[in-house]
C-alpha cells in the first residue's frame, strides 16, 4: 500500500529517511496525537533510529496511562522535588514523606477503609518507644549499626549494607555520605530520621503486602505487628502460611517456635523476648476476635 505519491517518496528518500521507519513514525504520531510536521522536526534534530524510540516509548507509556486509574482526589502524596519557599499551588501533606511506589501498593490492595496516615502514627509510637531515636550511629546490642529509628546499616559481616546504602541514598539523594554516617562523622536531622523511618516502614508495608495479601484488612493493631515482625525477620514462611490460611491461633504458636525466642538469655537478647511475644498476642487477639474463642498463649 502506497501511502504517499512517488514524488512525497521520493523526497523523503532524499531526506535521507527509510520510508518503512517513516511509516512507522507516522502510524506512531497518529496514535499520539503529533502533527507530521513534529514527526520530521523530530527526525531531522534527533536522527531516525533515536525519533522513532521516542515516539515508541511515549506511546508505549500512553497505553500505560489509559490503563491506569485515577487516584483518589483525597490521597496526597509528597514530592520531595517541590520548592519549599513557595511556587507549588497544590497543597502537599508535609507531615508525611513517602515514596509512590510503596504508597500506591498499599492503596491498590487496600480494601479503601486502610487509613495509611493512621497506621505510621500508631506505628511511630511503639516503634520510638522500642527503638529510641539516634541522630548518631550506635551498636543495637547485637553489633549491628544503627541509625534514627532502628535502620539497620550493617554488621561485623556487611549485613544490611548493601539495602542500607540504596535507601539513603533514594530517601536523601547527596545529603548525606553513607560511609560518613556509618562511620560517625555524620549525623541525621531530627526531621530526616522521621524521612527514613517513614520510607523503612513502607518498604516493610509493602513486603508484608507481598506475602499476606489480605493485610490491608487486618485490624491496626494486627497489620502493626506484622510490619514489626517484617522489620525484625521474624515472620518466617511457615508462621506466613498460617496467616494465610485463617489460622491465627496457630501462626501465633509458630511464630514464637523461633531460634531467638527459645535461646534469648543465652544469645543476649532478652529485649526480642516482650518485643516478639506483642506480636504473637496481636495474631492470638485476633483469632480471637474473629472465631469468638477466648484461647491465650499457654
């Protein structure tokens, strides 16, 4: 099919553009919208193979979007690039600082009663109660370096470091020398460890959701302790089975049939021992709760 008279082809030929990429680009530009004329702008400023890549990926990222929802007009979510000084009609939620792709995870699984603001406040309060909050580095106890709220940094043998390095450096980009924190010739601000405890807890959120996926309609004190127990690597496969069976009375059993539980005197840690057993008492309640039993921890 000829799309266009000999002499059209002929020019474009001249031009020095391959007729079947041209046809490719104007198929492209139809579909997106974009007069012919910016079709040959294109060509001619950016070459063919790179215009035709363009216009591949914006309709590509076109279909995207048509697919995508809209999200609710009452979900604000912070964009860190924003002028503090002004020059941003929208009004942003500045008291949370959170990254859209953990955000919008919850949202989609989310049954729409999740309320993601009051789960980080109720969360925020035990987490400093247990954690503490450090502008400087410090051994947990168990010789892991520790900053802020309990972000893990790394042990004697680089545990950590490596997911670590990668969340400075997404929540705070230069601001900070990874290597100057750990060291301790750097320190965190008040507000920039409120920052990274806030991307940690979302992270967690976001892996919880992955494996339990009916998390989001999990009663507060519930989803906490499984975030909590997210955090600690307690949550192990079969404890996450039982939670995704119903079976709560039994996930909470398994989920204290722990190697750190059971040997926490001997191993040093004796603070796991309150910390695990809130969270093993969240699943039991829950049971509870939804079965109408009354069984307890024996």
């Amino acid at each position: 099919m000829n799309w266009f008279t000999k002499e059209a082809q002929k020019d474009v030929k001249v031009a020095g553009w391959d007729m079947q990429k041209f046809r490719r680009a104007v198929i492209l530009g139809y579909f997106l919208g974009l007069p012919l004329y910016l079709i040959s702008g294109m060509f001619q400023d950016k070459g063919e193979d790179a215009a035709l890549q363009e216009l591949e990926q914006r309709a590509q990222q076109k279909q995207i979007d048509d697919r995508q929802p809209t999200a609710p007009s009452e979900v604000n979510v912070v964009d860190d690039n924003i002028n503090p000084d002004g020059g941003q009609d929208t009004e942003v939620d500045t008291d949370l600082v959170v990254d859209d792709p953990p955000v919008r995870k919850v949202q989609e699984e989310s049954s729409g009663e999740f309320d993601f603001k009051e789960f980080l406040d109720l969360y925020l309060e035990r987490a400093k109660k247990r954690e503490g909050e450090r502008n400087e580095v410090y051994d947990d106890g168990v010789g892991v370096m520790t900053i802020g709220i309990g972000h893990a940094m790394r042990d004697s043998e680089g545990n950590h470091e490596r997911r670590s390095r990668r969340v400075i450096n997404e929540v705070f980009g230069n601001k900070y020398n990874w290597d100057a924190l750990v060291n301790g010739t750097q320190q965190l601000s008040d507000e920039d460890i409120l920052r990274l405890w806030e991307h940690d807890t979302l992270e967690k959120t976001e892996e919880v959701i992955d494996r339990v996926p009916d998390f989001t309609d999990f009663k507060p004190y519930l989803q906490e302790a499984l975030v909590d127990g997210q955090f600690r690597g307690d949550l192990g496969p079969a404890t996450v089975g039982l939670l995704n069976e119903d079976k709560f009375y039994d996930a909470a059993i398994e989920y204290l049939n722990h190697n750190q539980y059971i040997n926490a005197e001997e191993l040093g840690i004796r603070g796991i021992i309150p910390r695990m057993e809130h969270n093993a008492d969240a699943m039991m309640q829950y049971h509870n709760e939804t079965t109408g039993e009354h069984r307890r921890r024996d």
